[in-house]
C-alpha cells in the first residue's frame, strides 16, 4: 500500500516535471525567436540608405529601431523629444558623459558618411557628435556646429569617409557633453552617402634631370641662402635641367625660389622652372615646385577652387611626385607663374601683370638680420613700406618693347599710381566686383598671407581699361587664430594704416559696399556647404596622398565652415545695441549716434513711441565702422576661456589699433523714440531706442579763445613763433593765451602763481621741462586759478618735473571744464609730474588725445584724480594717493596700467566705463569702497594685482541705458582684508583665470 502510493506520487511528479519543462521550453523558444529578430548584427549601407535611433524603444540597455539597437538606453527621457515622446538625456558628471551611439561595421575604404543629431539648444552650447573610427591607423572627428535650428532644437552634422590603405575595424558614432549639465539629444541618423575611389586622385611623378654640377650650384646658393637668412636670387641662379616626361625629354632652367629658409628645408628645396620653347609642360610655360607644407597642405588648394569657381584670376595649383634624378622628393605643389598663359586660360586678353618692387623690403630684412640676427617686431625700416616702392611688372622689359604690351603697361601704371596719389577713385581704377570678391573670400577663409603688399598681383584688362587682382599664397603656413577680419572700421577715417593697402580700399564708399555684399555672401552656409560639397571629393582623394608624407596634417572642411559661420555672425548688427542714440539735453532735436558695430552702418529713419511706421530720413546718415576692440574680439570666439594666456600682448595690439569713438549729430523731431539703421550694402532693418543724456556732454573746447591773440607779458618772450618763459616766481594775475602755431618752453625753475582768476590757455604745444631740484611750478596761491588748459596743439606737449597744485578749473563764457590741467585734442607726455590739491572735479582731464604717464604722483585731490574721456595712452609707474573720488577715471579710452599704486581712493582706484577697455597690471590697490569697476560694454583685464582693506574688489555692473553689461578678466590676484571679492551685475561678467581659482 505504501509501494502503490510513492508510485502514484512518483508518476504526478513526472507529470508536472514534463508540463513545467515544456512550458520553459516554449518560453525559450520565443525568447529566441525574439533575440534573433532584434539581434545586433553588422550592416552594409548601400549609398542613400541610413539608420535612425529616434529614442522611442528601449530593451535592456540599448536603445532599438528596426533592427538596429544604440548604446545607453537607460538615458531614455520624456523631459523633451524632438520627434515622438522621447530623448536621450545625457546626464551631468564631473568628466565627459557619453549618450546614444552606434558601432559601424563592416566598412571599406573610400565609403562616405554623414551623421546627423538634434540637441536641445542649452546656453552652455553643451554637447557634441562625434565619430571614432578604430583599427591600425584610426581617425577621429567631432562637430558641435548648429546646421539648423527648429523650435529650440539644433541639428548638428559632419560628413566623414573611411580612409584609404588602412583597415578599420569598427567605427564608433556617439554623442557627448563635458559634464557641465544635462544636455538632450534626439534622432541620430547614420547616412551612407557614395564611395570615392583612390583612383580619383594620383598624383603625376615630374621627373627632373639635373645632374651633379647643376644640384652642386643649387646647392652652393642654399648654403649662401642659409647664412644670409634670406634667399636673394640673380640672374646668373639658373641651371639647366630636362623634365623627363614619357620618352620625351623636356629642356627647362631652374633655380631655387622662395624668400624665407623653409623653402629650402632638408630636401624639401623649392624650384622655379622655366620651360624652353617650343616646348610645355601642363600647358605652362613658367611654374614654381615647392613643398605643401610652405602654403598649409591643401588649404592654398582650397583657396584657388574657390578662386576659380568664381572667376577671380588665380594660378593653376595642383600637386605633383617629384623625383630628382630619379630620387622622389615626395609630394611637391607646382604653382603657375604670372605669364600670359594664366590670364588667357582664364579667358582673359593678354595684359600686363603688375607687382610692387619688393627689394627694398628684403634689403631692409636682411640688414636686421646681419646687425641683430632677428627682424624686430613692429618695426617697418623706410625701404620696407609700400609707399616706397615702385610699381613694376613681370617680364616689364619685353612689355615695353612691345609696341601693343608697352602702351597697356604705361597705362597700367598710371592708373595705379594715379589712385594711390588721390587723383582717380578706386572703381576707375579697379574692377570693384572682382576686388571685393578677392579681399572677402581671404576673410571667409582666413587667408591673409596674399594680401600682404608685396604679394599683391594685378592683371590690367585691355578690354575693361581695369586692374583685376590675381590671388595667390593665401597660407604662408597655419593660419593664426583670427578673431577679426579685414573690413571692420570700414569707412573710419582713423582706421586708414600706412602698412595696409586694403584699409586703403576701405575708405571708399563703392568698394566698401560691394565688399561686405561679397563677405556675407561667402560666409552663408547656402553658399559655403555647397561649395565644399562641391570639392570635397577632389579634398579627400588629396589629403590621404599628403597624409603620407605629412600625417600631422589633420584639418578637415569642417575648419573651414566654421570660419565661415563665425565671421558670417559678425557682419550683421545687434538689434537695440550696435547704435547708441542719445538725446542730447542742451539741444532736445539733437540726437547723438554712436556706431559700435565694426562695419558701417546706415541711419534711415525713426519711428515715435509705440509706433511701428519708420519716417524716413530725408538723407541717409552714414556711421563709418568701429575698430576692432581686441579683448572683445577675442572673447567672441571663446566666451567660455578660462586660459588667458591667449590675451598676452593684446593690451599693445589694442593700444596700436584701436581707436577712441566717432560720434555725429542729427535733428529728428521731439517724439522721436527709435531710430532704424542696416547694415551697409545689405537691406536688413534693424533699430535703437534713443534715450536720453544723463547728464550735459563735453563741452566744444575747440570754441574756447578761438579769436583770442597772444599779448605780451612780462614773464614770457615771443621770438619766431617761440613763447619761452623766464625762470623764477611770477604771479599771473590775467590769463595767459596763446594762438595756435606756435611753441611754448617753460624751463626749469619757472613758478606761475594764478591769481585772481586767471587761466592758462593754449593752443600749441608746451614743453615744460623740470629739474629734479628745479622742478616747474604751475600753482594757484589764492586757490582761484582757472587752471592749465592745452586745446587742439596738433603736435605733442610733454611734461617733466612739473608740479600742478591748488588749480580750479576754467570757467570762462559759460564753459566749465572739470579738470585743472586739461588737454583737448592735444597729444601729451607727463613724466615725474605732481598733481595735488585742486578745488575742481578732476586733477587731470584728457580729452580725445594720446597720453603717457609715467612716475606721476596724484595726492589730495578733490575728486578724481585722473579722467580719461575719449582717449587712449599708457600710465606707468604712479600713485593715486587720498583721492575724493576715482583714481582713475576712464569712459570711451584704450589705456593700460603698468606697476601703479592706488590708496585710500573715496570710490574707486579704477572706474571703467562707456565701453573702454582697460589693462591693468602688478599693481596694487589698498583702502578703497571698490578696488576695480568695469561699466557698460567696458571690457577689463587684470593681471597680477594685490588687494588690500577694500570694501569690494572686482565689480562689473551697466550703469547707462544706452550700454549692455561689462567685463573683468582677472589673471592673478591677491587679496587680504577684502570683505566681498566680486560682485557681478545682471548682464555682466567677472572671469578669472584657471589659475587664478587654483
């Protein structure tokens, strides 16, 4: 009975085994049928198929669609989708955060890609696409550039192939963030795009015979090229040598070109070839050989495609083997020559082809390099400059002997020649079209080596009676990081530099205009992408062959489209802030305009408050473009740095180039509440509220005394248009004036004592030249001296030991200055000089000038100690000691500070405003309610200062309706006793230096 049980028991059991075994195995089973639906396989994409991973489907840990599945499912996210309900949400972290992905197998050499994925637009700009491509000689790309933008969603793209003659095993395409915070990303297509073969670019082997005497006399003029530092060619360089070409034979000279040594690096020697008649060689009768690294690889390249496409006359540039008497030299340019084959493969007339006679220059170079074995910065010798050098042409001897070339080429000349002398204007000159396209495509791609003067070409066309340029030599290597382009301060008189022939061009209106129609035109992305498209095949094939020979070379097209996007964002004006409109309180119809943006722009008309309808203008008010600022044109391609070891030297660069505001005046009616303007050339619209003026402007000095003669006085002498003084006290009891044209000496020892009001006033320079134990004393005794005034002097006063003590300001006619030593328009130099004890605003006011200040001291000063408006200089070595107010006290100015001492200020010890930039370094602040301020749009950069006892010591706020928000860049610093380090109002922004938080 129990046997009969345990069987029964065991015959359930197995019962029960087998159902639930059944039932696992039908779970399995479709466990596998599942698995081997969405099982991740390799793919092969034929051209114009794609995937897609558009967030929607998770399993496990991947995101899936189709039959494709994506790395990091588990960042699914409903916060925000693009398409459908979902994202992928990379979180933030403290190092990089990787999103979705995908691995690409199965690829073979020559295939295109492009990949594409849509962030979520975060102010950050967090978040790039990238691509990793994994085998014996890999590759890596990334972008972050906004190809599109659709309801705050940003689509992001690159374009990349799998490289020749390496095996890649798998290619990674991912998206990812630094960390800083979460960024979401959405629909991440994968798109295969056509195959490029090796085949479509092999360079031609040009095989040189030279021979053993020839290669020695090549190599005997290197040797003298190395030890001068330059190489200078003579007629008597030439070699003979054949270009082997099949079983042909071709005879040519050559001879050693290039003017700096890196032509002649290793064996990398740069050649000019001659072909003799009646033989060529490509078409081409004269050519240059010479290394791709000597024009940046394939960027020169790039350049003359773009040249071409739009008919601009360039050289014929391609790339070539060369063997040396059967020993390759590797890959080599060859670069036509300025010969009538290159106008007339351009469809162009044979014509004159002009240059500029550059000996000068080089005789200048190498006389530096002899004397001091380096060419000094900055420093352009009378024979290097331009203006001194004679307009030539190539093969000018047979030119002239030719009775059609010779009468064309004296013409030629004439017209050059006549439009650098003023007589003729340039579009009677120039094929303005051409001209602007040129100078806007060097911009587009940061291009600048051609258009220095002495590689300036132009053609004369016989038909047009016109000089067209001829671009070449783009890159004399990497291009330098470039943050401005070559219009801006367009149509600004003070932006006309003697070393630039195109801020030249720029003073005209009919050549500005076309030139920034042609720059935003070539910086568009519906003009740009096509045209890399466009190459980018021919690009390709091009730089895996230099790649082989020159693997550092890593650039991409995508380098190039960002330039392009980043000076397209520039020509366009800001909407409300790139004209200021203030209205002026003495006169309520005057408004005063100000343009801050670097292109020029035009004034149409205003609208009344609450009214959109423009009332015209009856005349169109042109506003010249803004110089550069070079701290802010810095920071517009880098808003995040944190290194500022790129702004070393920017405080010279800003002080050679930038240049003090240019205001006009217009009457409008009394409502009127918004002025429109557009940029120049372009039809955009854009407007400014016009608000109203703080307080009364600066006064007119240049109306002060105009019509006063110079008197006599018993303590002064006129002799030939010389005013000297006479050493020793003299009271002043009436003012002293002196008219312009003449100069004024205050030798050491003098002692002018003004009283009962009396001022000094002139209009031509004062030199006043102190002793140390003699020093020049220029005081009020009786404290109503009407202070020290120089207005409009053309050339520069300069100050040594003098001291300026208990002076009031002029008051005079209804004017009142702030200052009790003033300089207006006046250039001015103060060296050992004493400020102390004046009863008005400021001790020293300079006003639209250029100024130095060096081992001044400023004490006991009512208010400010020094106010700079509309000026630009250096201030070195001095000490603002026990001020009312500011110790410095700039608005509108370019000013650096070296090694100064600011204590026990009343505000201040510097006070930057009205879009100024200010460079203060090793110096120290003690005692002061805020030890630095930089105010509306002004842009301050500090670097090793000491803060001590100070209320605040950094503060950036907007003080003026008029402006936006301020800058302060520290780079070192030290503090003690400083209740609040910083304080950074809305809008504006206090940076310091990584090392600086370290």
């Amino acid at each position: 009975m129990i046997l009969s049980q345990n069987r029964k028991r065991s015959k359930e059991f197995r019962s029960e085994f087998w159902l639930l075994g059944g039932l696992l195995a039908l779970l399995l089973a479709g466990l596998l049928y599942i698995l081997y639906n969405y099982r991740y396989e390799p793919v092969s994409l034929n051209p114009g198929e794609s995937i897609l991973c558009d967030a929607e489907r998770v399993r496990g840990s991947h995101f899936v669609r189709d039959n494709y599945q994506f790395d990091n499912g588990n960042m699914q996210s409903s916060e925000a989708a693009r398409s459908g309900w979902f994202s992928c949400r990379v979180p933030e972290g403290e190092s990089a955060q990787y999103g979705f992905g995908y691995r690409l197998e199965s690829s073979s050499p020559g295939e295109v890609y492009r990949v594409s994925v849509w962030r979520y637009k975060n102010i950050l700009n967090e978040g790039k696409l990238a691509v990793n491509g994994t085998g014996p000689v890999g590759f890596y790309h990334e972008s972050d550039e906004v190809m599109r933008l659709e309801d705050g969603w940003e689509k992001l793209s690159l374009t990349f192939h799998i490289p020749y003659g390496s095996e890649i095993e798998y290619v990674n395409i991912y998206v990812y963030t630094n960390g800083y915070q979460p960024v979401f990303f959405d629909d991440l297509e994968i798109e295969r795009i056509d195959v490029w073969a090796e085949a479509d670019f092999q360079p031609e082997v040009l095989d040189l015979e030279i021979g053993p005497g020839g290669r020695e006399d090549l190599a005997d003029k290197r040797r003298e090229a190395i030890q001068r530092g330059i190489l200078f060619s003579d007629s008597d360089d030439w070699v003979k040598a054949r270009i082997r070409n099949g079983t042909e034979k071709i005879p040519v000279r050559l001879r050693l070109k290039g003017d700096w040594l890196d032509h002649l690096a290793d064996d990398k020697w740069s050649f000019r070839v001659k072909v003799r008649d009646p033989y060529e060689w490509k078409h081409l009768k004269v050519f240059s050989l010479h290394t791709p690294a000597a024009r940046y690889h394939l960027h020169e390249w790039v350049l003359h495609q773009l040249w071409e496409q739009e008919d601009i006359l360039t050289t014929r540039y391609d790339f070539v083997e060369l063997q040396v008497d059967g020993e390759s030299r590797g890959i080599y340019a060859y670069e036509e020559h300025f010969t009538k084959q290159l106008v007339e493969s351009r469809r162009r007339r044979e014509g004159p082809i002009l240059k500029f006679n550059e000996d000068g220059l080089w005789l200048a170079y190498q006389r530096e390099l002899e004397t001091n074995g380096f060419i000094m910065f900055g420093y352009t010798p009378s024979a290097a400059a331009w203006e001194n050098a004679d307009i030539t042409a190539f093969e000018a001897d047979d030119l002239a002997a030719d009775t059609t070339q010779g009468p064309l080429l004296d013409q030629a000349k004439n017209l050059l020649a006549d439009y650098f002398s003023g007589k003729l204007p340039a579009e009677r000159v120039f094929d303005l079209d051409r001209l602007a396209a040129y100078y806007a495509s060097c911009d587009a791609l940061n291009a600048y080596h051609g258009v220095v003067w002495h590689n300036q070409r132009y053609y004369f066309n016989p038909i047009t009676g016109l000089l067209e340029p001829i671009g070449f030599d783009g890159f004399g290597g990497p291009p330098a990081d470039s943050y401005t382009f070559l219009g801006e301060g367009a149509l600004n008189p003070q932006s006309l530099m003697s070393d630039n022939l195109f801020h030249r061009l720029a003073q005209d209106t009919a050549f500005t205009r076309r030139y920034i129609q042609r720059l935003y035109h070539y910086t568009d992305q519906t003009f740009f992408e096509p045209f890399l498209d466009s190459i980018r095949q021919k690009w390709t094939a091009r730089r895996e062959w230099l790649r082989m020979e020159f693997p550092s070379y890593e650039a991409d097209l995508s380098d190039l489209r960002e330039r392009t996007r980043f000076i397209h964002s520039m020509v366009l004006p800001y909407e409300g802030q790139s004209v200021k409109a203030v209205r002026l309180l003495a006169n309520g119809k005057n408004i005063r305009l100000q343009n801050t943006h670097t292109l020029p722009v035009e004034v149409v008309g205003w609208s009344s408050e609450g009214s959109d309808q423009v009332q015209r203008l009856d005349a169109v008010l042109l506003l010249p473009g803004q110089m550069p600022r070079a701290y802010t044109s810095r920071l517009r391609a880098d808003s995040l740095m944190d290194d500022f070891a790129s702004l070393r030297f920017l405080e010279d660069r800003a002080l050679r180039e930038q240049r003090t505001p240019v205001f006009k005046t217009v009457a409008l009616p009394s409502g009127a509440a918004r002025i429109y303007y557009r940029p120049f050339g372009l039809d955009t619209l854009f407007s400014s509220v016009v608000v109203r003026e703080a307080a009364a402007m600066t006064p007119d000095y240049a109306q002060l005394f105009k019509d006063n003669l110079l008197e006599e006085q018993p303590f002064y002498r006129i002799q030939d248009k010389f005013v000297t003084f006479f050493p020793g006290q003299h009271e002043v009891r009436r003012h002293i004036y002196i008219p312009a044209g003449y100069q004024v000496e205050i030798p050491a020892g003098t002692q002018l004592d003004l009283r009962d009001g009396a001022a000094f006033v002139s209009r031509s320079p004062v030199n006043a030249m102190g002793e140390q134990e003699a020093p020049v004393r220029i005081f009020s005794g009786d404290g109503s001296g009407n202070g020290f005034t120089v207005l409009n002097s053309g050339k520069a006063s300069v100050f040594k030991n003098v001291d300026f003590s208990g002076l009031n300001t002029l008051s005079a006619g209804g004017w009142h200055l702030t200052g009790a030593v003033n300089f207006y328009e006046s250039p001015v130099r103060f060296y050992r000089c004493r400020f102390a004890a004046n009863h008005c605003e400021d001790a020293l006011n300079v006003i639209r000038s250029e100024f130095q200040l060096e081992a001044c001291r400023f004490e006991e000063t009512f208010s400010d100690a020094f106010d700079s408006d509309f000026s630009k200089g250096e201030v070195r070595n001095c000490g603002f000691f026990r001020t009312g107010n500011d110790g410095l006290d700039v608005s509108g100015s370019i000013v650096n500070v070296f090694e100064c001492q600011f204590d026990t200020n009343g505000d201040k010890g510097i006070s930057v405003g009205e879009a100024s930039d200010l460079t203060v370094f090793n110096s120290s602040f003690r005692n002061a309610p805020i030890a630095l301020a930089s105010k509306d749009e002004s842009m301050l950069y500090v670097r090793n200062v000491t803060l001590e006892q100070c209320e605040q010591g950094f503060a950036a706020y907007q003080k003026k309706p008029e402006y936006g928000g301020a800058t302060i860049l520290v780079e070192g610093y030290k503090a003690d006793q400083v209740k609040r380090l910083f304080v950074e109002g809305e809008g504006s922004r206090i940076r310091f230096d990584r090392e600086a938080l370290e």
